[in-house]
C-alpha cells in the first residue's frame, strides 16, 4: 500500500528509567495516535529520539511492530549518517513487510546538491523496493533540498521517491509535481497548505493534537467551516516556544509519568518553563487528560 495523504504524527519514543527503549509503549503510543485520528505515524523521526537510539533497539522495534494492526500506516525514520546502517535498517523494515521511510540527509557534514542526490542514488539502488518521504530540516541536517534537487530525483526514481516533509518551509508554496506528497511540519501551515494542494502535515505536536488537526483536515476536504484551526494553530505556537520534543515530553507526563523519561542530551522543560506553558495551554482549555487517549 503506498503512502497516502493525511494527518501524521511524528511519534514519541518512550523510554524506560534505565534510558533503554521501551519498545511496547512506543508502539502503543503510535498505535493510540491513529486510532485518535492521525492516518499514519513516522517512527524514529527527529521527535522519536531517532539520532539518539540505537541500531540493536531501531532493529528489535521493527521485528514486533510488524506485528501491528496498523503496520501499513507507519512510516521509519532511518535517522542515521551511515549510508550502510540506513540501508541495513531498510532492509530490515522490508524483511518485516514495512517498505515506507522518512529519511533526512546525513547532519554535521557540509554538502549541496549534487552530494544529496548522490546519497538517494545510492540507497535506492540498494534498497530499489522503497517508498521514500525526503526529510526537509535545515536546522537539523545542514542542508536544505531545493526544488531542482527533488524534481530530478522524482524524474529519475518515481516510485521510490513519493514525497517531502517540509519543515523548512521552502517547498510547500512552490514544488508542484504531480502525484507527488508535500507535508509542512507544522499544523500552523495545515490550512494554507491543503488550500495550495499539499497532502496534509507530518507533525511532532500531532502527538498532543491528532484530534483537532484531523478535524480541521477533514473539514477541508469535506467543504465545512473550520471551527478548529484557530485553536489548533495556537496550540502548536504555544509549544513552538520551546524545545518541541521536551514540550511534548512535560505535557504529557503530566497524564502518565512513563513519559517523564527522556534520552539525554534532551531533557524535560524546568519547573518555570512548565508553568507557563501549561498556563497558555489551559487558556485555550487544553489539558493532558482531556487530549491524551487512556
């Protein structure tokens, strides 16, 4: 089944005291965020900790949710600099009957262009059975895709190339290519974005706002008046003020302590920071154990 349109989260890692991953909670976590209205899930993306967790883990993970009812509507991160260990970790996701992966270019090294074409080449001549969303994060890789950059790898690998997410928002309102998927990273963009023919948002704030952001998608296309995006574009601004991983962390441990846990360097917002952004929040009437499904 190919990727399809729609709302997706970029999902929560959980993690045990010990740091391990806890691979059972962070499939129930992205099992739950579908059935509160997200189409689909990316697993290991830069909201999972993916950079962060280990090979042995990512591979142990992979191996039992292949076993999800929902396994068609997840996407991989590969989150890794290694040509080889993304491609390891492809095949693997192959092996267990998963062929879709969100992959960002190698972070810390200087490169263009030519370079990054090169890295898709490459993998998709050893893993050609793939459906790959490009990862867009110039804040976290060092680079940033260019319209001619995407335009020729679809040109050159249509079926394995089938989509962005944005989250450098140089794409969205320019890169039109036909049959091909344009996902802003963030819901403040949801709206405009449906309304220039992109395909829906991949978001880390989709893991406290499913709900309400299938809602405004599904308003859309179903012609009604939105009478959610207000809120859902002040919520997501609300937790744009920080660090969005810790922010999400914080809200949601609030709910259940499991997701206190957090792999350093990353961390839990302060106790000062956790009491204004749960002040906003709570103006807007959104509380944990209102938008977090038991």
């Amino acid at each position: 089944m190919a990727v399809k349109p729609g709302i997706y989260a970029a999902s929560m890692s959980c993690v045990d005291k010990d740091l391990s991953l806890d691979i059972n909670s962070t499939i129930s976590h992205a099992e739950r965020l579908i059935d509160q209205g997200c189409h689909g899930v990316a697993i290991f993306g830069s909201t999972g900790a993916g950079q962060l967790i280990s090979r042995n883990e990512k591979e142990k993970l992979i191996d039992k949710v292949c076993n999800s009812k929902f396994k068609e509507n997840f996407l991989i991160g590969t989150s890794n600099n290694s040509l080889k260990e993304t491609v390891e970790l492809m095949k693997r996701s192959l092996t267990n009957g998963m062929n879709k992966f969100l992959i960002m270019p190698p972070a810390y090294y200087k490169y263009g262009d030519e370079e990054v074409y090169n890295f898709f080449s490459n993998v998709i001549q050893r893993v050609p059975n793939c459906e790959i969303i490009l990862y867009n994060f110039e804040k976290l890789s060092g680079y940033k895709f260019s319209i001619q950059v995407i335009e020729k790898l679809v040109k050159n690998f249509p079926k394995q190339i089938v989509g962005v997410k944005d989250s450098t928002y140089n794409l969205y309102e320019d890169l039109k290519i036909p049959n091909f998927l344009v996902f802003p990273g963030s819901e403040t963009k949801l709206l405009k974005g449906l309304k220039l023919g992109c395909a829906g948002i991949i978001s880390a704030v989709c893991n406290v706002t499913a709900n309400l952001a299938r809602k405004v998608y599904d308003d859309f296309h179903n012609k009604k008046k939105q009478t959610h995006n207000e809120r859902l574009c002040a919520i997501r601004s609300i937790f744009d003020k920080n660090n969005l991983i810790s922010g999400i962390h914080t809200f949601m441990s609030l709910e259940d302590e499991k997701y206190k846990f957090i792999i350093p360097p990353l961390s839990l917002l302060n106790k000062d920071q956790e009491k204004k952004m749960m002040s906003e929040l709570k103006s807007l009437d959104f509380y944990p154990d209102k938008n977090i499904a038991a």
